[in-house]
C-alpha cells in the first residue's frame, strides 16, 4: 500500500499524497492543504411424531457466511463490485452511510468492496480532518496489515464525477497510485478532478452531519505521521492524538449489521 506523507503545495494547487522521491515509505498528500496519499434462510420441514399429536418443526438451516479473503494476503480479496452497494460506517460520532456507483470508477469501487469485505476500515482513524477541505482515512491500525496492503497499487480511472462535497474518492501519491486511502471532501473541491482524483461513491443522507463533526483540532499538519502509522498502528496514534475520531466498523449493507457505537475512542 502506498500510504505517503501529506505535502502541501499550495502554491501548484496540488494535492499528494506521498512524496516518492525522497521517501520511498512514506506517502505524501492531497493539496489545498491535503496531505498526499491524496487528495477513496430457509426453515427445514416439519416432522410429525406418531404418537404425538402436535409436530415440531426441525431447526432452521442456517446461511452459510459470505467467503472473505485474507487482509494479510490481498490477492485474496479481488472480487469485482456490485454496481451498486452501500456501506455503513459506525464512528465514534455515529453512523455514515455511503453509496458506491462502480459506473463511477470501477476499479475504486472494486477495491472499496474488497477493503470494507476484509474489515480493513475497522478501528482505524480519521487521521487527517483539514476544515473546508477533505477528510482522510484509511491507513489500518495493524503494522503487518499495513506492510501487506503498501504495494497494491491499482491503475487511475476517468474521473466522471466531480469532487463535490460529499464524495469519496481515493487519495494517491501520483498516477496509478491508489491503495487504501480515502478522502470525504468537506466542500466542492472541482479543482482536484483535473488531477485526476476520481469519486467512486457519495455520503448518503444526513451522514454529512456527522462527518462535520468529526475531531478536526489538529489541522493540517498537526495530525499523526502516516508511515508512523503504519509502522506503529493505532496505540502510536490514540498516544499522541487521543481526540481523532476513529471508525469502529464498516460492512457492506445486508451483509452484516455493525454494533452501534457512539462513545469517543481514546
């Protein structure tokens, strides 16, 4: 996975997301002031008993559970996407709900499903909250879940709709870079469609509301290290940075309901 360290080049008006170059491991930021990796059952029959005079119905089967692959193996989590589905993220601020539209960006949205099928979003923070820009996440809070994603670059898509706010797209280090990371934009942020930020999905409903509420104190540049992250997991970032805001699941909707949370992650 190609997490990289934020830069902000606001004089270019670009936003990256790793700065390759000069730190092969760390991955930059999207602009604006984006850090870069930029800125995305059936019941079984009755059985009657001769000597009774009432039946009882055999245990219903169960369902078996959908086939996951392994997140510390990704070439076992490659199945394309629905042309449409829904995720529901519980956050310590409530619950977000997304819709994906593969029409979109196809290969990001084949990617999202496989990442939120692998639970790779669970317990991992909002690392990056930039006021009137973008919120990132993305980066797993295990090291070795890390290491396994950091080189599964996927190839750009076109990018068919703008970076409204609302919408998710993936943030990359440069062309054909995209991983893990994702950003929400917290405005209407058309410029970063010509850099080839493609939006895969858009925040439902009043989930907007609670992605606004998300902890956004440290700014920018005041947030936690991206390849700290990554080496260090989440205990480096609820050390340093106990007010983040962090997802506590994300499922594919009808594939399994998240608990409810509501209470702060420190």
């Amino acid at each position: 996975m190609r997490i990289a360290k934020w830069s902000v080049i606001l004089a270019a008006g670009v936003l990256l997301i790793g700065c390759k170059a000069k730190e092969p491991a760390a991955e930059t930021k999207p602009v604006e002031t984006a850090k870069t990796e930029t800125p995305a059952p059936a019941a079984a029959p009755t059985e009657t008993k001769p000597a009774a005079t009432e039946t009882k119905p055999a245990p219903a089967a169960t369902a078996p559970a959908p086939k996951l692959g392994n997140l510390l193996k990704p070439s076992t989590l490659q199945e394309k996407a629905p042309e449409k589905y829904e995720v529901k993220f519980v956050t310590t601020r409530g619950e977000i709900t997304v819709q994906v539209n593969r029409a979109w960006s196809p290969l990001g949205a084949d990617r999202f499903y496989n990442l939120v099928r692998g639970h790779f979003y669970d317990d991992t923070s909002f690392f990056r909250v930039v006021p009137g820009f973008v919120v990132q996440f993305g980066i797993n809070g295990k090291p070795a879940v890390s290491a396994a994603w950091k080189h599964t670059e996927f190839p750009d898509d076109s990018v068919v709709q703008s970076n409204k706010r609302g919408y998710l797209s993936f943030a990359t280090a440069g062309p054909s870079t995209r991983t893990t990371q994702v950003f929400i934009n917290l405005k209407d942020n058309q410029r970063l469609d010509g850099m080839g930020f493609s939006p895969f999905a858009v925040v439902e409903g009043s989930g907007m509301n609670v992605v606004e509420m998300l902890y956004d104190g440290y700014g920018n540049d005041g947030g936690p290290e991206q390849d700290k992250i990554e080496s260090q997991g989440t205990p480096y970032v609820k050390k340093g940075w106990p007010k983040l805001d962090y997802i506590v699941s994300a499922t594919i909707v009808g594939e399994g309901a998240p608990a409810s949370a509501t209470s702060k992650v420190h």
